[in-house]
C-alpha cells in the first residue's frame, strides 16, 4: 500500500511540475525545486477588519470599478455644459490692392458669436438622464463587489484560521500514534499482539505524520490565498 501510494504521489508531483512549467513558459521537462522553508515558516495573520480594508484599497476589480464612476460623473457634468450657448471667437487678417479704387494693408477684423440650439433643450435632458442612469448602475455595482469583496477575504481568513487548527489537531494525532506505537510494539516483543497489529501501528503513525505534512501545505495555500484575496499577492 506504501508503495502504490509513493507511486502515485511521484505521478502527481511529475504532472503538476509540467503544468507549472508550462503556466511559467519554462521547458516542458525542467525539473522545478520544491521549497520547503515555507512549510515551516510562520503564518501569522492579521485582523479581519485589516485585510478588508486592504483589499478595498488594493483589489484591481475595485480600483477600475472606481474609476469607471469617476468617468460617469465626468460624462454628466459634459452633459450638463450642453445647456449653455457656446460662444465662438473668430478673426482674420485682410490685405488688398485694388488701383485705382482701394488699397487696405494690415487690416484685422474680429468677431464674437453666441449659438443656442433649441432643440438641445430636450435632447440634453435626456444626455443628463442617460449619464446618470449609468453613474448609478455603477455604484450599485460597486456596492454588490464591496460585499462580495468582504465575503470573500472573511471566507479566506476563516479557511486559514481552520488550516491553522488541523495542524494543531494533527501534531496531537502524531503523539498519539508515536505512543501507540510503542505500546504495540512493546506487546508484540511479548507476544501479546500479531506482526499485523504492529504493522498497523505502524501504518497509523505514518498516516498521522503525512496528515501533518498536508495540513502544513494546506495552511501556506490557505494564507496566500488569504494575500491574493485581499489584493496582497503580486
């Protein structure tokens, strides 16, 4: 059973090694080091109410949502400005030399001109109402991310938190079976129990520490995803 389980577990790591290679651009065959300081370097976490707010502040999806309202407020007060006349300046430079009848040399002429359109009287209320509709859309948007956003940071914080536990939950599993171990196979040096409860034993004891080994790589995983979550992870 040992050895069928190691093989597929070499099968696993061979097959997640390729994906990562091609995910990376790397060579399909590199051979990718696996680093197990983060296995056992602290996990410490800060508050709930920390990671929130960072992740409003840091999060790409809230960052664009905000700036998508910031262009719909512009696009109102362009509307608006349609309400008002537009004023037109306009010049020009004249030279002429007519014999005879008239010579004109340097001459500037300058005129200013007001324009209304009428009909913008309608149309503008309904460029302003439109603009607005869409400013609004964008904040209940906004709104419904900022939820899903706090629902998804406590969600992560609270798989770490339970991470954090089962590692605590499984190194008590070890001791337990360190000792089993021992008093089994102290009763199998008597002839109190069979080699098939001391293989048993011992199968238990290495289940707990392999458990243990998971939950660690499950608590690095838990935690940055807890970073990316919050708009942390680069």
């Amino acid at each position: 059973n040992i050895g069928l389980t190691l093989l597929d577990a070499e099968n696993n790591r061979d097959l997640a090694n390729i994906n990562m290679n091609l995910l990376l651009g790397l060579p399909e065959r590199a051979t990718l080091v696996l680093d197990s300081n983060s296995l056992s370097a602290p996990l410490e976490a800060q508050t709930i109410e920390d990671y929130e707010q960072k992740a409003l502040q840091n999060r790409k999806d809230m960052q664009a949502l905000a700036l998508r309202g910031r262009a719909a407020g512009t696009a109102i007060k362009a509307a608006k400005g349609e309400y008002y006349p537009s004023v037109g300046l306009s010049g020009g430079y004249v030279a002429a030399d007519i014999p005879g009848f008239i010579s004109i040399t340097n001459a500037v002429d300058l005129g200013v001109g007001v324009q209304y359109s009428l009909s913008s009287l309608w149309k503008t209320k309904a460029k302003v109402a439109g603009a607005k509709a869409r400013e609004q859309e964008i904040l209940s948007n906004e709104e419904l991310l900022t939820d899903n956003i706090r629902f998804q940071v406590n969600e992560a914080y609270q798989a770490f938190l339970l991470s954090r536990k089962k590692i605590d939950v499984y190194a008590s599993a070890i001791v337990q079976a360190d000792e089993n171990y021992k008093i089994t196979k102290n009763k199998h040096d008597n002839n109190l129990v069979t080699t098939t409860d001391l293989l048993d034993a011992d199968v238990a004891q290495l289940q707990a520490k392999l458990n243990y080994a998971l939950a660690k790589a499950d608590a690095v995983v838990a935690y940055n995803k807890l970073l990316q979550t919050a708009g942390l992870l680069k």
